[in-house]
C-alpha cells in the first residue's frame, strides 16, 4: 500500500489546536518554542487558548495550520510516497517532504500570510463557494463577466470556488444560479484567493521563494497549479510561486494521486476538511484524518 500524507489550508484551525502535542510530546513543545522565537512572539498562546477571532488575525491564522500539520508529522515520523497540501498546506507539504527547512517554511509562511493581507487591504475581493454545476460551465460563467472573478479552487467534484472582485463575484453568483447552481454563497474570507487580485503578494513572496533553500524532496509533491508530481527544486519554486495566482487544482491532484499508484491518503492537521474532498473524489479510497499522535 503507497501512502500519501496531505495537509489542510487556512480554514481549518480551532482554538486548542496543538495543545496535545505540545504537553505529551518534547519533541512538538522544542518545534513549537522554537516556531515562537522565529515569529517574535508566543503562537502556541494563541493556538491552545485564544478565541476564534484570535486565530483570525492574519499573522496567525496560516503559520497555526502549518505548524500544526508539520508537527505533527514530524512526531510521528512520517515516510510517505507523495505529499501534497491544499493552498496553504503546500507549504506544509514541501517541509515534511524535505523540500525545505522547518525554519524556513515557517519565515515563508509568515511572509506569504503579511503579503497577502497587503494585497487584501490594497483591492477588496471575496471568494464564494458554488455547488452542483459542471466547471466548465462556472468557468465560462467567469469568463462571461467584466471584472476580475475566476475558478480559485477545483475542491471536488460539485464543488468549486470562485474569487475575485466584489461586484464580479456577486454579478457571477446571481448568473450560476441562473445557471442551475445549487448554491452559489459568498464565503466570509478578506480577499480575493487564487486570484489575479493576489499579484502584489506574488512578486513580494517570490523575492523570498527564490532566496529560501530548496532541496530535492524525499517523494514527489503534487502542487496545486498543475496538480502534477514536482521533485526538481526549481520547479517547486516555480510553481509555488505561481499558486498565490492561480487556481487550487485538488480534484485532479487527488485523481493524479490514485492513477500514480497511491490507495491510503492519511490529512494531518487541523480539522478534517480533505477527507471529506477526498471521500468525494474517490469514494473507494482509504482516507483518514489526525490531528494529534
């Protein structure tokens, strides 16, 4: 049986997320201490206690998840075959594939969460979540529409995300309702994701994707712009940087998985969203979820 460790987004963290690690494992609390020197203050207070709004706050909200999920894999030694990580959880992904350091994943992470806030605070978009419609007819919906709003995230099979400007993505809600949308719900995030309104982020996070360390990964990486298996670290870099822009392709990274020989898919992290996409995209597969060891 191959086995493939993936790892959530931005979304997926809770109040108390980590705590459990920290207090039964050395191991997680040195990361985790370590994790709060780099950012120049205490994220473990926040993640064991603070509120959800606490966990809101964008310096937060990604380095959280990613410190969860690596931990995490780090504790229970994880060997997969592949990895992949949805959005955020690419950089999850790369660091427990050794692609790059715990170090310098997190420096990445708190950089790619302070340029996207900019970029947010620069142009205001949304995102909104549409159900029961074929891609290709959302997509053309998008493209039918003046202003930005394009396909963000191919999440499963009757489920996709669009993002973009506000007034784009609203008029594109009214006319994929019209289209036969089950649902076409404006989602509260505070920007515009995956989006061409994140290209402020994209040059400021490239600066610093091309100065980091990369290494050839243990295993391939499935990255989110082509949903393709990467172990060159150029191209890792490539794409990394584009996926601010560009949509998240995780039903066909997820199909890719399954063709390239992997039957278990095991999410760590916070949360238990991609079990649920996954159960959805192949519903035969061996799929789990942990948040703690």
């Amino acid at each position: 049986m191959r086995k493939a460790y993936v790892f959530p987004g931005q979304g997926a963290q809770f109040s108390g997320m980590g705590k459990e690690l920290y207090e039964n494992s050395d191991e997680a609390r040195s990361m985790f201490e370590q994790a709060n020197e780099i950012l120049g203050f205490r994220i473990t207070d926040i993640m064991f206690e603070g509120s959800a709004d606490d966990l809101k706050q964008t310096k937060v909200t990604q380095p959280a998840v990613f410190l969860h999920s690596v931990i995490l894999a780090k504790v229970l030694g994880a060997e997969p075959a592949a990895v992949a990580g949805h959005s955020l959880g690419e950089f999850s992904a790369l660091v427990v594939a050794g692609a790059l350091s715990f170090e310098e994943g997190l420096r990445l992470v708190s950089k790619r969460a302070m340029a996207m806030q900019k970029a947010c605070e620069m142009e205001q978009g949304t995102m909104a979540a549409v159900l029961r419609l074929p891609d290709s007819t959302i997509e053309q919906v998008c493209e039918s529409i003046e202003g930005v709003v394009v396909a963000a995230n191919y999440n499963c099979p009757g489920q996709l995300v669009i993002s973009g400007a506000v007034e784009a993505v609203n008029e594109a809600c009214m006319k994929l309702k019209e289209a036969g949308a089950r649902r076409a719900l404006v989602l509260p995030v505070g920007g515009a994701f995956h989006s061409p309104l994140m290209e402020p982020a994209r040059k400021e996070l490239a600066e610093a994707i091309e100065m980091a360390d990369f290494k050839s990964p243990i295993c391939p990486i499935y990255q989110n712009v082509d949903a393709l298996p990467h172990t060159s670290p150029e191209e890792i870099k490539a794409n990394l940087i584009a996926q601010l822009t560009a949509p998240v392709r995780w039903t066909q990274i997820v199909e890719n998985m399954a063709n390239d020989g992997i039957s278990k898919f095991t999410e760590l992290g916070p949360g238990t969203v991609l079990q649920g996409l996954i159960t959805k995209i192949l519903p035969a597969a061996e799929v789990e979820s942990m948040s703690n060891f």
